[in-house]
C-alpha cells in the first residue's frame, strides 16, 4: 500500500474502521472559500469532530456544469471572494497541520488543474495532504489525462456511477476508481430531487457485484431520515447541496458569515452523522 500517511491508504483506513463498526460513514461537502477563507477554514477544521467521516472539498470553477443552484451560488461566492485552486490547497494544508486522519478529497472539474498545470498540481495536493480527487467531466476515456497520473502519484481517483450507467458501461467506469464508488442516487444535477431510496439498495447491491470497492452514495439527500435510510444499503452517505443552503441562511444581507454560522452547521452535521452512524442499530434492533 502506497504513502501509509495519507492518499488512498488514509480512505482505506477509515472505510475499514467503518466497516469493523458494522457501520456507514458521512460524507459532507462544502466549498472551498465559501463564504471567505478564514470562514472555510474554521468550517473545515469543525467537521470531524461533528461526524463527518470524510470530507469532499469543492473548488471553485465559473461553469459548473452538474452542480445545482445551491452549490453553483457557493462556488460564485467563492470566486467573488477571490478563491482559486492555490487558496483550496491552502486550506487542505491548514486542515492537516490539526487532522492526519480524516481523509479529504478534492471535488470539481478539470479547467481550473489544467489551468494550474496537472502534474504541479498532483504534486501540490499531495504535498499538502489531498487523498483523491473526484473531477466530473473526465471520462474514463481520458484517463491519461489526470486519473493515472494521480494513481501514480499515490492519489485515489473516485469514478461517479449513475442510475443510467448500464452494466455494459460499468466495468469501464470502474477500471481506474480507486478509494471508494460515488453513486449518483438521481440523474440530473444535485440537490434537484429526493433520490428514490427504495431503489438504493439493488443499486448498491449491483455495484458491489462489480467491485470491492465501498459504496458512497450521493445527490439529494437533505435530512437525519434519509440519510439513515441510505446507511443502512450503502457503505457512505453523501450530503452537499442540504450544508451549503445552511450556510447560505447564516449570511447577513452583505453576503458575510453570521456569528453562528459554524456552530448552525455542525448542529446540521452531527444530526446527520447521528443518522447515518445509527441507521444498522436500527435496523437490527442492536
């Protein structure tokens, strides 16, 4: 197993430690420099000890093609506060020098690291304690591109699957994932809909026919309920678009952080982890 520190191994660790605990573990997002740095960092620096298992980090990018209307305005308010790829680095470094456990990964699109210069950037998110990366607009097709330069550099590169992706396409999504499988629990952009969780199960079930791999799943999930529902079928729970609104009601009429807006959304977090580190309990009545 490659950099015992950090990288893949770090997802590995915690997924294993979740799994011993016959249990599911959060997943939360939120966007670098929303709504300002420092605000970004104390937020960063909350989320484990509210329950976040792992912690998917956004960086800012002017067309975000499958982000819905929550995360596209977070990701503006970043951009207006000046927030580029270099500053998301630099909160993941600040993060580090206090958590060496929790595994973060870097969520977005390709422009911004290719802008930045892909094989820099590798370096730089290694260096500053990034574990992997889930960038969605590049296809398996183009995984020369970025996927197996950060395999090599020791980085996980996380493949979303969808509803749609039959199992004539899976096997390909799958060749390079490393870390864990997001599953799109919806078709369309996120925090559109409630997902179908009826349906989470037998689509968990079929992914893990395909991989050892765990199972994250994501899009549309906004309260303690559904996110319990879902850690009972899946080995992650995923919750973005549900944070962001929180701390887009925290802000007064100038676009700034409220004074409480950190303790309002670890309120938020820790019911969430309730929900989702409970849901097997309940399930088998233990």
């Amino acid at each position: 197993m490659s950099n015992l520190g950090g990288g893949t191994a770090r997802i590995e660790r915690r997924f294993s430690r979740l799994a011993d605990k016959n249990r599911a573990g959060l997943v939360t997002y939120v966007m670098a420099g929303d709504p300002d740095l420092d605000t970004a960092s104390a937020i960063l620096e909350a989320l484990p000890a509210a329950g976040a298992d792992v912690i998917e980090l956004g960086f800012p990018f002017t067309d975000p093609m499958a982000d819905g209307p929550a995360i596209q305005v977070s990701g503006l308010r970043a951009l207006k506060a000046g927030v580029t790829l270099k500053h998301t680095l630099g909160l993941v470094h600040q993060f580090r020098k206090k958590d060496s456990d929790t595994p973060l990964i870097l969520m977005g699109y390709y422009n911004p690291i290719y802008t930045f210069g892909p094989q820099e950037f590798l370096a730089e998110a290694k260096d500053a304690g990034v574990d992997g990366m889930i960038i969605v607009d590049l296809p398996p097709e183009e995984d020369t591109e970025l996927c197996l330069p950060a395999l090599g550099a020791g980085l996980s590169f996380i493949r979303m699957a969808t509803p749609t992706t039959d199992d004539i396409r899976l096997p390909r999504v799958l060749s390079n994932t490393s870390g864990f499988v997001y599953y799109v629990s919806i078709t369309g952009i996120t925090g559109a809909a409630i997902p179908d969780l009826s349906l989470v199960t037998g689509a968990v079930e079929r992914l893990k026919r395909h991989t050892s791999l765990p199972i994250a799943v994501g899009f549309g999930i906004k309260t303690p309920e559904q996110a319990a529902i879902v850690g009972r079928a899946a080995d992650g729970v995923v919750v973005g678009s549900a944070l962001v609104i929180t701390i887009a009601a925290n802000l007064d009429d100038k676009g700034k952080a409220k004074s409480g807006l950190v303790d309002a959304l670890m309120a938020q977090v820790q019911g969430l982890a309730d929900g989702v580190h409970t849901a097997r309990e309940t399930e088998t009545g233990s």
